[in-house]
C-alpha cells in the first residue's frame, strides 16, 4: 500500500503522513513559544510528534477507520514498538553533540509516545513482538517501514542535533522486559518525557481539529 494514502483519520479524510507532517509542524511551533531552547529536547520532542500515530498503519486500525469495526490493538502502544523495533535514533555529524545520549533520547521519545494516550488495561498481551502479535500482518509491518521512509525525509532537516533512520539489523525485544518500566525513578528522565508528552499531546489535538 502507498505510505501516503494510509489512512489517520476520517471525515474529512487524513493519512497518516499528514497528520503526523501537521504535528511537526505544529510541535515545532509550540516549542518556539514556550520557549524551549535545549536542543536535545527539541528533537526529541519532533521525533516523537512525527512519529505518534505510526501505529495506526495496521490493518486492525484502518478497519475501525473505514468500516467502524472496533479496534482490537492500541495503536499508541504499537506505535511505541515500532519506533522501538524499527528506529534508530543517531547522532547528527557535530562537533560536540550536547545534552543526553542517544539511547536515553530513544526511551524519552518512546514514552513520550506511548503515553500520548493512556495505556490500555491488557498491556501484558503487547509483551512480544511486533511479528509474533496477533492482528499484526506482513502487509502492517511493510507499510509501517514505508510510512517511516517518507517521515525520515520530511523529519531530519528539522533536528538539530539527531537524525533517524532505519534500522539495519531488527533485534528481539526481551520477552518481560519493557522499554516503558526503564528509569521511572529517574526525575531528570521524567521531567523530559512530561516536556515533551505533553507538548505532543497537544499538537495531536490541534492538528485533530
């Protein structure tokens, strides 16, 4: 499927692409009028703003779009291990990159993400991967990697300090551990997720109209 005919939303129609370009931009905005200087957290910010909603490029999503059928998958928490799976989060060829690693960078980025709605009750059934998921097909992983092709073009003359790609090698995500249990009791970590959540959140409302 064309990554850009996948849809978001509807009524009016919104693919994927769109809304996630509309939520850049309008991320990008709210963090000059907040006056959010760190570039490091600027990026993070974008990073996550772009890629929110990746996760509603599933089959499951886009009948609950198109036929009103309920959705069996949060597309938040898929959206959080794609990102987690198939995204590499780098640093850009500078002199002295500033502020956090990388790494710490890809757990704010996904926390930021998965909590932009809450996290469903039956989390526990997300606890493998994206492949061996129920629901999940080839067809969602292939445009999952195409819709992350477009956005990698459009996201990284907008950073600063990082730059995403592609992963070049997929690795297995332990089977009882999770991204989102990391560095709860980090206030730093927490301080930066709640920036950028809540600035993410925000933008996906205004750019939902």
């Amino acid at each position: 499927m064309d990554s850009k005919k996948i849809l978001a939303k509807s009524s009016p129609d919104e693919t994927i692409f769109e809304h996630s370009v509309k939520t850049l931009n309008i991320a990008e905005d709210l963090l000059n009028k907040t006056g959010v200087v760190d570039e490091c957290l600027h990026d993070i910010t974008l990073i996550a703003a772009t890629l929110h909603d990746i996760g509603k490029c599933t089959e499951d999503f886009q009948r609950h779009i198109i036929m009103n059928e309920k959705a069996n998958l949060a597309h938040n928490v898929i959206s959080f291990k794609i990102v987690d799976e198939f995204v590499s989060i780098e640093d850009k060829d500078i002199a002295s990159p500033i502020g956090i690693g990388v790494g710490y960078a890809k757990d704010v980025v996904m926390k930021s993400i998965l909590h932009h709605h809450p996290i469903p009750v039956d989390i526990d059934k997300y606890n493998t991967e994206l492949s061996e998921m129920d629901c999940i097909t080839d067809e969602d992983i292939n445009n999952a990697n195409s819709i992350i092709d477009t956005i990698i073009e459009t996201l990284n003359p907008k950073l600063k300090i990082y730059k995403i790609s592609k992963r070049k090698e997929l690795f297995k995500i332990p089977s009882k551990e999770y991204s989102y249990f990391k560095n709860l009791t980090n206030s730093f970590f927490n301080s930066l997720v709640n920036v950028s959540n809540g600035i993410v959140r925000f933008a996906d409302i205004l750019a939902s109209g």
